[in-house]
C-alpha cells in the first residue's frame, strides 16, 4: 500500500480536524479588505522562539514556475552536502508534503508533536478579545519553522503562497530572492494589471539581497528594477544576465530516460548538458533560475560546498510530482497543475512538441471559481480534441462543469464549436471516460487546477501502486 493510502492515526486525524477548522483562503475567497498582515505573522513566530530569524532561506514567489524552481534549488542544495528545508503549497495528498526534511516528509508522529507544542503555546498567548485565530496557511507555515529549528537544517528554500508583499512567507532572512513570471492570477487580491501584480511579488525584495527573475512584461520588469536599485540590490535576469538554451527533449518510450537537455551560460560559468526529468521548454527555465541562485550562494561562501557538478547532479535528480506527469500508458495519462491562462499556454507548448503533437488528445478540465476558465482554455484546448470538464472534489471552489459549459458556450463559442464535449461530477468518472474513448496511441491531458491532478494522481496510484510519492524521515 503506498504511502498516501495508509491510514491515518487517531492523533493525525485530530491535527487534521483542527487544521480544516482554521480559515484557508486556498478554499475560500477573502472578502473586504485584505486580512494579510506580517505583524501578526511575526508575533505568531515570536510564540515558537522566532526560528525565521536564525535559519538562513531563500525566498521564491511568482506567478508559475515558483514551486519547480525551489525544487530544482533544493535538490541542488542536498546534493551539495547541505541540510535543507522546503517549503511549498498546495499539497497532493498530505499537508506535510508542504515541509520537507532532505526531500523527505516528517513521520506522523513528528508533525502531531509539533502541533501539540504549537497548540499549547497558542493557548498560553495572551491574545487580544477581537484577535481571530491563524488561518490554515499561518498555522502550516508555523509548523513548517518548527520542523526546519527542530531538525537543525542550513538553509529553507521557501515558496510564497499568495503574492509576497504580505504573503506570511515574507518573514524570512533570505540570501536570495527569485521571482520567476509575472501574469495575471488572484487578481482579486493581488490587483488586476501586471505592474500590481509585480509590486506585490517585488515585495520579497530585501536590502542588499540579490534578486533573480525570469522573463517578465517590460511594465513588471520595471517594478522590479525600481525596486531592487531602491534597495541597493544585484538583479540578473534570464535571457539578459543569463542565457538558456535548450539542446533536446527526450520524451517517454525513448532510449533515454524521459526529460530535457539545455545549456546554460550565466555572467561567471557556462554548464552544458544540463538534464532536467521534467518536460517543457518553461522547465528549462526553471532550472536556469535555481542554478543562478546556487551559483551565488556558492560565490558569495555562504555554501562553498555547492560545485558544477552538484548543480548537475541536483537538477537530475529532482522529484517533482504534477508538472506534465506521465502517470498511464495505452493512452498516455499526463497530469499537470496549471492553474492560470500563462501555466496552460506551458502545457499547451509542452503537448505541440512531444510524441503525441499527431496523436488524438482528450481535456479533462476542472477550474476554482476564482480564476479565467475560458482565458485558459483558450490556451490549451486549440491543442486538444475532446473535452471533458468535471469538478474536483477536495476544494468547495471548483466551478461546476455545466456552470463552466454555460459559461463557455455565451463567451467562446468557438472554443465548443469543432469538438465533442462531455460532463461528469468526479474526476474518476472523467478519467474513465476519457480512457474510454481516447486510443491508445493517444493521451489524456488532466490540468486546469492542482486540486484536479492532485485528485487524479491519487486515483492513478490506487490504480497502480506504481507512482513515486515522496519519502518519509
């Protein structure tokens, strides 16, 4: 029995208990003003000895791509000898995905225990009568700091969850600060055109620290340039400071294991054959983010430890899980977590260059009710024949498929008009429909949101046993 379908302790089930009953603003849409504040972030730490103080980070936020920079950095990091922490949202089946030990997730009983100790130390703060209780995502990050002081890790690389100005993430001491895109998503809070939304995701930007970021709308560009001269601050840019080239995609079935090939020149070292065992042309420019920042870490003898070619070895080595995952064969199953108009144009991108840019292609889609569903099919479904639009279950936000088909059908009609679309209520009903009705030379695209592949890869490894899943301590 793999690791997700294990069941849970009685002492896990009431951790779980009290983390649902905590607000999650990734279930439910904050209303009014904007109830983020690091004030009170920094006063929760304070509670549990302030360990975001003495424990070194680096700190990545950005539109997509964020959580396949860290962990490409991180692996990186372990490979060069360093205890790491890694920090990132949502997870797939367990909370404790969010926090790794060495890539590995804390044993149950260590998470139960630091939830006793931070429930305990809640208790004793003497809080004021109208203060509300941390939200899920505080407490998460709390435990997450917790874990990282109590294992005695060198350095936490650590993924935003909302933006970065405010996000609570933004309370770290970071050695380096990456953004890697900029586009439009939770507008609702973040703002509604680009340079808002940069000045939110520059808002991790700290005095002195270099930055590195990705390529960016010259109106983004700017925010971070104004911000990081602002703060005295190195800037290196991909595709300025730093060029990718990417040498070949070596896809499933081939003699080579499954992944991508680039080069990679930066203003000090030029790597070649870098391999990747994530597909896409974005990934490529993921990894080149992550070596630029182990690069300067190494430079500035923060981890001199860190050498060409454990930046080589930790970029092959990197386990990723939902980023154009192949998971089926006979057809070919690939899940994806885009969640926006720009992470579907990836995939899209990613699907017209692989084996199966000929082959029958079926959608399963499913979106939450905060983002632009037909903004993203608009991206992915050109390169798509079937459509299948379902709901994840695990999230109250998904919009339901025959509102989305509604919705569809008044505002791109065109998007509906030369394919065959279906509706189920539950992505194991898509999936199987799908299976159904697509050939087995063909592939099933199951994207739109990390609710619906994470719901998806856990019915492929009930089905199979077959898919590796993160390591326990």
């Amino acid at each position: 029995m793999s690791a997700e379908h294990q069941p849970f302790s009685p002492a896990y089930q009431r951790l779980l208990a009290w983390l649902m009953d905590r607000i999650d603003y990734e279930r439910v849409r904050p209303d009014g003003n904007s109830p983020f504040r690091l004030e009170r972030m920094q006063s929760l730490l304070d509670l549990v000895g302030s360990p975001q103080k003495t424990i070194p980070a680096v700190h990545l936020a950005g539109t997509k791509g964020k959580g396949s920079t860290a962990a490409f950095l991180e692996s990186i990091l372990r490979d060069s000898g360093l205890r790491t922490g890694l920090f990132t949202s949502p997870h797939i089946s367990r909370v404790e995905e969010r926090m790794r030990i060495n890539g590995k997730l804390p044993s149950e009983e260590q998470i139960v225990s630091l939830a006793n100790r931070l429930q305990s130390c809640l208790a004793a703060d003497q809080a004021g009568p109208n203060e509300s209780p941390p939200t899920f995502f505080e407490i998460i990050t709390l435990l997450a700091w917790m874990l990282f002081a109590e294992e005695q890790v060198d350095v936490v690389v650590l993924e935003t969850g909302l933006g970065g100005r405010l996000d609570c993430t933004n309370v770290c001491q970071p050695l380096v600060t990456l953004i890697t895109t900029i586009g439009l998503d939770h507008t609702h809070i973040l703002g509604n055109t680009l340079d808002r939304i940069a000045f939110e995701k520059a808002g991790i930007i700290k005095n002195g620290i270099p930055v590195i970021h990705g390529p960016v709308a010259p109106i983004a560009r700017q925010v971070i340039a104004d911000r990081a001269t602002e703060l005295g601050c190195q800037r290196f840019e991909l595709g300025r400071d730093l060029q990718c080239t990417i040498r070949r995609q070596m896809q499933p079935g081939s003699s080579d294991a499954a992944g991508l090939e680039f080069n990679l020149v930066t203003p000090t070292t030029s790597y070649t054959d870098l391999h990747i065992p994530l597909l896409g042309n974005h990934q490529a420019r993921n990894a080149s983010l992550a070596v630029m920042a182990a690069q300067l870490l190494q430079q500035a003898d923060h981890f001199p430890g860190i050498t060409a070619q454990t930046i080589a070895h930790g970029l092959a080595a990197t386990l990723w899980p939902l980023r154009f995952e192949q998971v089926g064969t006979q057809p070919e199953i690939v899940l994806d977590a885009a969640h926006n108009p720009d992470s579907l144009a990836a995939v899209a991108s990613t699907l017209s260059q692989s084996v199966w840019d000929q082959a029958a292609r079926t959608l399963v889609f499913a979106a939450s009710s905060d983002k632009d569903a037909a903004a993203m099919l608009r991206q992915i479904l050109p390169h798509c024949g079937n459509l299948i639009l379902t709901r994840f279950r695990t999230n109250p936000r998904s919009i339901p498929p025959t509102e989305l088909q509604a919705t569809l059908a008044k505002t791109s009609p065109d998007l509906l008009a030369d394919r065959k679309t279906f509706i189920t209520d539950t992505p194991q009903e898509a999936l199987q429909l799908a299976q159904s009705m697509t050939p087995p030379a063909g592939v099933i695209t199951v994207t739109g949101s990390a609710f619906l592949a994470a719901e998806a890869r856990e019915l492929m490894a009930a089905s199979t046993g077959k898919l590796q899943s993160f390591a326990r301590s």
